[in-house]
C-alpha cells in the first residue's frame, strides 16, 4: 500500500502549489516543438466511437455542438485535471507522516499497524483511542509539527510546510493551528485508508470474475477519482527492462536506433512505504534508468540519446530544470537506491538494483541510514552530467495536449508506468490519441497499463511482459507492449 552536498535550496514559494502550466520552470529546447491541446478532428471519432460513457459536458449533444464546445471543454477539463494535484500532494504528505524518518525517533508505522488503523473509519475515533498504533501515529505527527517549525534546507519539510502553512492557512506558532494541523493529519490517514480499502473491494470484485484480462482493464483505471500522486519508485524500471530485452529479441526496436525517448510523468521520490525514503534528497528515478537501460541493451548510442519528460507538476518538473542547468554548469545527479532486506526481493530484481546506473554513472558513497528507517542497503550513483543534460521537461497534460512537433522530432519510444491509472476510459483514449502523433511509425509505448484499443487507432499492443518484484503477494507489474503502426 502507498500512502508511492547539494547547493542551497530556495524555500518553497507558492508557485510550487499553482496549477496553471505557465508556473513550471521548464527548460525547453530551441527546437521547434510547441504543445497543444488535442483538437476535436482527432478527439471527434473518439467521441463517436464511446458515445454512451461521455463525461457531463459532452454526452447528449449533437456533432455540431460538440464541434463549438470542444475548445473550452478540453481546456476546463486540463484545469480539472490539474487541481487533482493538490490532493495528490496531501497523500504524499500521508506517507511522509506515517513512514518518514528524518524527522522522528518513532519507528514507521508497520503494515500490520496499518491494518489496525484500517479499523477506525472515523477521525473522531482516532482522535480518542488510546491504543499503540494511533499513540505512535500522534507521537510523529507532533514531531512533524515540531521539525516543520524549523525546516532548514528540507525541501520535503518546506514543502509540507508551504501546503499547511501557505495554502491552508494554518499556523505552527499557535496551540489552535497545531491542533488543526492534528486533526487534518488524523482526517487525512483515515481517508487514504477508506480510499485504499474501497480499491481493495473493486479489486477483489474484479477477481471474483475468474477473467484475468478483465482484472487487468479494472485495476488500470483504479485511480480515476485518486488525487495525482508524483511518487516514484525503482521496480516499474526493472519491468521496463525485462520489457525491453523481449522487444529487442522480436525485432521491434532496433540496435542502435532508439535516440528520441518520452518519459510521461517521471515521478519525484517524495516519501513511500515500500521503495521511498526521506533520508537523502528528493529525486527523479526513471530517466536516467531507460536511458541506462536502452545503452545496456545497446538499442541506442550514447552520444545520440535524449529524453523529453512530460509532467503537470510544478514540483516535478522545476525539479528536472534545475537537475539541468546544474549539469550544464558541470555537478553530477545523485541517485539514492534503498533495498529493504526483508523485502523477500526477486534475484534478478536484486541485480538490476546492483548494475543500475552502470552506463550512466559510477558508484558513489550512499547516504547514511538514520535509525528508526528500517534494515536496509543503500546504492548511490552518480549520473554523469552529460547524461543529466541530456533530459529536457516539458509542462504537459498527456489526456489533454501533445507535444506538436516535425515527424523528425517525434519518439522511438514513450514510456508511461502508473500515469493512465489515474484516468478513465475516454480519457484514457484521448490520451492514447496524444501518444499516437507523438510516437513516430514503428515506435513503441510501454505502460503498465490495458488500454481501450479502438479500431481506427494506429497504436495497438504487440506483445507483453510480466515482471514479479519480491515475494509478496501482487507485487509486480504487466507491461504491455504498443507500437504505432509504420504505414
């Protein structure tokens, strides 16, 4: 369950919580690439084609009302996507809580724990108890507040701080605005635990159908009403290798000709309880992992190879920015990669975590491990600043906008793992339709997603993989290769 020496920081500012696209600072490529919304010639045969499931706004109109009211309807409904960040963050706040160590003594809060909290649904409940498990949850919410007072350079302790001070409006020097900051910690773990239990009852709705595919089509639109979670982690990357060598094996790519790649919502580790931790800085995971996977594979030369990361978070991609421009001032990337030795890790997920970052950088030191985080062994590598420099962001909302560009600077590749869950069907569809004029013919998506396959699409699958991470039960991915038609 998820809650999924550096230069001295700025303190987090409010354009950090803005939603607008105009407030990433993005770093774009003179290149003539610009991005659009999609326009109703290529959404109109998808609103044909799922006519009877349309959002309010759509459904019930003629042709040639949809035609004059698609502009503004896929503007409003990029806006409504976007303020689906900010309950996002407050998950992220949730792990942070409930499995942070850098700012408690407090052991993180145990799965069996959870499973105790899972019983209380309602915070006045929780606000009561007297139990363990919810004593152990308000110790780490005061020590929250406490180390919130005094943030230094923590940029997840600024942040927390901007959502609770600068938008909520609370206040960290009164007893009333602890207690508030209290009882939305308590009002916040008890929703994502009634969220996760509701998930858990589609799920085994789905299972008790007896049809994996139908399974699969159910749990990857599970997150349709979820707030968009940044958090990332290590193991879709292994899948996406395992995915990869197969595609390499059929032909489907290549040697040496992968050099353009999409990375769609690359993901900052913020705080989670399986693969995330708070004890070094925030990072980004998954560009440098395909691009050290694709010059593994040999599918692409180094000298080649760029990445384009699409994302509507402001964190994310201020955050890939400054990677940036510090690489093209010549500092390094440091990747931080925890492995919880009780996790019951799959040996070959085990080597991929031991030979990550061996085209792309070289073995540094790792972090020290703080007490209370847990019995881990920590990799840190750093990524050369060439290949850093090599990833350039972009503000963009893959259900509403594509990046417009010349058939010479579309993508060999796109990858998109935990993004499409977060969408149902027809914006699934208008966000396949974005992939598909930004893939070039013969290029190849891979998600860990089943998408609607509509017959007039050029993009249909090709193949799949299964990856299986450890020992728990779930704990894996389906990787479903497709790739847009080359006539």
């Amino acid at each position: 369950m998820s809650f999924k020496s550096r230069p001295k920081l700025k303190p987090f500012t409010a354009c950090l919580l803005l939603l607008a696209a105009a407030c990433a600072l993005v770093a774009q490529t003179p290149s003539a690439r610009s991005v659009v919304f999609i326009p109703y010639k290529d959404a109109q045969p998808i609103l044909e084609a799922e006519s009877e499931i349309l959002p309010q706004g759509l459904s019930g109109k003629t042709a040639d009302a949809l035609a004059r009211e698609w502009p503004n309807w896929i503007s409003r409904q990029d806006t409504e996507i976007r303020t689906r960040l900010a309950q996002g963050d407050e998950d992220s706040l949730v792990n942070f809580l409930v499995f942070g160590a850098s700012f408690s003594r407090q052991p993180r809060i145990s799965s069996s724990q959870l499973a105790q909290l899972n019983q209380i649904t309602d915070v006045r409940l929780l606000e009561s108890q007297n139990s363990p498990v919810v004593n152990a949850l308000k110790i780490r919410i005061t020590d929250l507040i406490k180390a919130m007072a005094a943030p230094g350079t923590n940029e997840r302790l600024l942040f927390a701080r901007q959502l609770l001070v600068g938008h909520k409006g609370f206040s960290l020097n009164m007893p009333s605005g602890r207690g508030q900051i209290e009882r939305f910690f308590l009002d916040s773990v008890t929703r994502v635990l009634r969220e996760h239990a509701a998930y858990a009852k589609v799920l085994e709705s789905a299972r008790l159908l007896g049809n994996p595919s139908e399974e699969f089509a159910e749990r990857s639109r599970l997150y349709h009403t979820r707030g968009l979670s940044s958090d990332t982690s290590l193991f879709p990357n292994f899948a996406i290798e395992e995915s990869l060598k197969g595609i390499k094996t059929r032909g489907l790519l290549a040697p040496g000709n992968v050099s353009r790649v999409a990375v769609i919502g690359p993901g900052l580790d913020f705080t989670d309880k399986q693969e995330g931790y708070d004890f070094y800085p925030q990072q980004t995971i998954q560009p440098f992992a395909i691009m050290d996977t694709l010059l593994r594979l040999g599918l692409a030369n180094a000298g080649a190879l760029r990445v384009t990361t699409f994302d509507l978070s402001p964190r994310v991609n201020d955050h890939l920015a400054r990677a940036k421009q510090r690489a093209q001032r010549g500092q390094s990337y440091v990747v931080q990669l925890p492995r919880d030795l009780h996790a019951q890790w799959k040996p070959e997920v085990t080597g991929y975590w031991e030979r990550f970052g061996n085209q792309v950088g070289v073995s540094v030191l790792p972090a020290p491990v703080p007490a209370g985080a847990g019995e881990l062994r920590v990799r840190a590598v750093r990524i050369r600043p060439d290949v850093v420099s090599r990833v350039t962001p972009f503000d963009l909302n893959i259900v509403a906008q594509r990046m417009e560009a010349a058939e010479s600077e579309t993508f060999d590749l796109i990858i998109a793992t935990n993004i499409f869950v977060y969408y149902d069907t027809f914006e699934q569809s208008l966000a396949m339709n974005n992939v598909e004029h930004m893939l070039k013919p013969g290029g190849i998506l891979l998600s860990n997603n089943a998408l609607l396959e509509l017959p007039f699409s050029r993009v249909h699958s090709a193949g799949y993989t299964t990856a299986v991470y450890s020992e728990r039960e779930g704990d894996g991915d389906h990787i479903v290769w497709y790739r847009r038609a080359t006539d």
